[in-house]
C-alpha cells in the first residue's frame, strides 16, 4: 500500500463499521448501525447486520453521506437518516432511492417555514401521524415538523449541543443537553418537569442518550465518563454498567430480553450487554487500516503526495469538520515548503501521523508552529490509542503543546508523555478548532 494512497477499499470501506452513532434492535432479529465513518471523513453510512455479524444491507448515498449520526425505521419500512455534516434529514427507501429530503423544503432551499436551515442535526425519527422529531444539534433545539418543512414545535431555552430528543408517550420530550451535562423532560408547555445532572462532569460528562423506560427510571449514556447508568425519578443511580476505558458510548436501545443495546465508539462496536455487564452480543468488523509508522517520517516535509497534495506519511483527519477546512502549503518556506490547516468555522480537524510506541516510555515531541488569524485554538498533540485503536483519553486530556490563538509567528513548541499502560501507537496531530491558520515545520519525535 502506498502512503497517503487511500482509497474506499481500505479507509471507509463499505460495511466496515468505524464510528457507530445510533443502533436499533430490528423486528426481524438483526441490527440497524448508523456508521459515521473514518477520522479521514471516508465511509460514513448505515448498515444492517444479522445475528451472526453478516452484512444484509449498506447504504451511503453513492459515498455522499458525511458523518452520520442516527438510522431509524419508518413506518412504510424505509430508513431514516441524519446526514449530520450535510445539514439535511433524508428517507430512503430498501431499493436505497431517497424518497424525502430535507433540501426540499423552502423551494430546494432547505428552509423551514421559520427561515432557519438545519445545523447539523443528529437525530430524527418519525412519529404516528407522519411528521418527524429532529434534534438539531448546531441550532440547539429539539424540533416537530411536518413533512413539508412546517414547524410544529420546538424547544431550545438554555439547551447547548443537544444529541437526541425523544417524545414521551404523555406528550413531553426527553432532551439529552450534551454540553450542559444534563438531561431534561421538558412539556408542550416547554415547562422543564424533570431533570438529571447538575453541570458539573462527575454526575453527568457530556451525555448523548437517554431513554424512558417502562418502569418511570430513565436509561442514559453517560459518554465520557464511558458508563450507561439507569436513574430513578428522583435521582438516584438504580443501576450502572461501567468499563475501565474510554468508551464514549453514544446511543442506546433497552431491549425486550431486558439486555441493552450500546454503541461504542471508541472501540468501533456495538455491544449488547446484560443486566450483569455480560456480552450477549457484539459486532465489531473494524480494522486500524491506515499504516503504523516504527517511527516518524518525513518530519522535513520534503516529500509530497502530488496526488492527494498531502505530505508524505500524514493525513488529513476531517470527520469532525462540519463541512469545511482544507489543507495549505506556505510555498515560501526554506528549505521545504511546509504544511498546514485553515479552518472557518466550528469543529475541528487535524493533520496527523501514526507512530508504535511502548508503554511506559516517556516521549517527546518537538515542532515549530506559526498562526494566523486563530479564533479558536491551535496545537500539537499526542494522542495515544489502544490496541482496539481507541482514543485512551477525551479530547480535553490528551497530552499537548502550548494553545496558541490569534497570530504567532514560527514559535519552538514542544509536548511530553509518558506512553499509558494499554497503549501501542500514538497519533502526532497538528490540531485546530475554529477559525483561522496553522503551519507546521521541523518535526521531531522519539522516546
């Protein structure tokens, strides 16, 4: 395989599962996974997947879909889809024609009847009557609508980044306020009735899901404190299924067996666990595909891809780009011409390069950096992944170098680490987030 030279056969294959958002326990027995794809932007899509972890069904929309969040079943039997970073709900059909869209709406615009545009929503599901509940994450609201666009309903007083929103059977609606640790029921009357988490990260740390069960408690994916715990209406944890890394679970799905459906993320899994933490069943088909470097290369930048216009042994991870970012070159650099990012607007995206490392060796990373017009932040890091290829710690924990906002110019910069205990490899990224410029050059890395 040649570096950088990566194609759907390898990164984002078809039905290789690589991210999974939402899962659904199907009626016939098999499993509906929304697949957001690679750390490259590739691959995103929904697969079906029977008992024994075959793949019965595969959509991506001919390779269009971008970074999906959510697939449910709709009542003609079709799928619907949040096509996140696209900005757009679609419904396709078993024969994978798209049978509704939301870019439809507002003259082929996409608009709502009241003017706004759908910001990267994560979730939908269409209810009894026919009119769909969209959880639009980037305009932080939870939404009812018709299918003509019409807005029924809507709530979004104080909620930030919300990942899911589900309709109770008594009419209120169950919130998951991602960025506000907490989980709110909330009535027609946009009334809060009803809520778990008190801001702070040890109650609740950036939840994503949580589900009413018959019994009144209320199921929810704790994600980054990587554990799913059942509550009682008054606030008491009645059960929890924790695990020793960091899973980031997303969706969940009690099932009737009384065992619970789970995405993991960082494992690229999807888990169905008991009631005693047992795996009852698991679909994992994801491999680490991309090379993994003895050590750093091309850390000059002499060498370029001139087909993909990358440097040699980097790639451009841009699953969590929102639609934008591209990579540049400062051509006037000496001796090389060096790479770098520019961004405009929220999401992040890096350029990284993947490296073997043991475990309790301390590394260094030393690299000069230059900014422009910087409003969120830019940095190095060192990120360490298990042998799964999981990320060992949340974004905000990983080991890095100074942030650097606004203009700098070249600035030495450098990040140590002690490689943890499950670790095997450790991907080098030049990170930014928001708007602006970054440039990277002279990049060193050893234990």
């Amino acid at each position: 395989m040649k570096d950088n030279d990566y194609n759907a056969v390898e990164h984002g294959a078809p039905g290789m599962v690589e991210f999974p958002g939402s899962v659904v326990r199907l009626p016939n027995g098999n499993t509906l996974i929304a697949d957001g794809g690679d750390e490259l932007g590739l691959g995103s899509e929904v697969v079906e997947v029977d008992p024994l972890g075959n793949v019965v069904w595969q959509y991506d929309d001919g390779g269009r879909l971008s970074f999906v969040h959510s697939a449910r079943l709709t009542q003609a039997g079709n799928i619907l889809i949040t096509d996140t970073t696209n900005d757009r709900v679609i419904e396709a059909s078993r024969e994978k024609q798209i049978v509704f869209t939301t870019d439809a709406w507002g003259g082929g615009t996409g608009k709502l009847s009241d003017g706004s545009h759908l910001g990267y929503p994560n979730d939908a599901y269409e209810l009894g009557d026919g009119t769909l509940f969209i959880c639009d994450r980037n305009n932080n609201r939870a939404l009812r609508v018709d299918r003509q666009g019409k807005v029924l309903w809507q709530y979004s007083e104080g909620i930030e980044h919300p990942h899911n929103a589900h309709l109770l059977p008594n009419g209120n609606v169950l919130i998951s306020d991602s960025d506000r640790n907490q989980i709110l029921e909330v009535n027609r009357d946009q009334e809060i009735v009803w809520s778990y988490g008190d801001g702070g990260t040890a109650m609740l740390n950036w939840p994503r899901c949580a589900q009413r069960l018959d019994s009144g408690n209320t199921m929810i994916c704790d994600s980054k404190n990587a554990r799913v715990i059942e509550v009682t209406p008054e606030g008491r944890v009645a059960w929890e299924y924790k695990v020793d890394y960091f899973a980031k679970f997303y969706d969940l799905q009690p099932l009737s067996n009384g065992n619970l459906l789970v995405s993991d993320q960082q494992h690229h899994q999807v888990i169905e666990v008991d009631r005693w933490g047992n795996y009852r069943w698991l679909h994992r088909n994801f491999n680490m595909v991309g090379p993994i470097l003895p050590q750093l290369k091309n850390g000059s930048f002499k060498l370029r891809d001139q087909k993909t216009g990358l440097p040699r042994h980097w790639n451009f991870a841009r699953r969590h780009d929102e639609g934008g970012g591209r990579v540049i070159w400062d051509e006037g650099n000496q001796p090389y011409p060096c790479p770098g990012l520019e961004f405009d607007r929220h999401g992040f995206l890096y350029l990284q390069q993947t490296i073997a490392v043991r475990s309790g060796l301390r590394y260094k990373l030393a690299a000069k950096i230059r900014t422009e017009g910087v409003k969120g932040s830019a940095s190095f890091m060192m990120c360490f992944l298990d042998k799964y290829g999981g990320q060992i710690y949340d974004m905000a924990d990983i080991p890095r170098g100074d942030l650097y906002l606004g203009d700098n110019d070249w600035t030495l910069d450098t990040a140590e680490a002690v490689a943890p205990p499950n670790a095997t490899c450790v991907e080098l990224r030049l990170y930014i987030n928001g708007a602006g410029k970054v440039w990277m050059k002279e990049v060193m890395f050893h234990s």
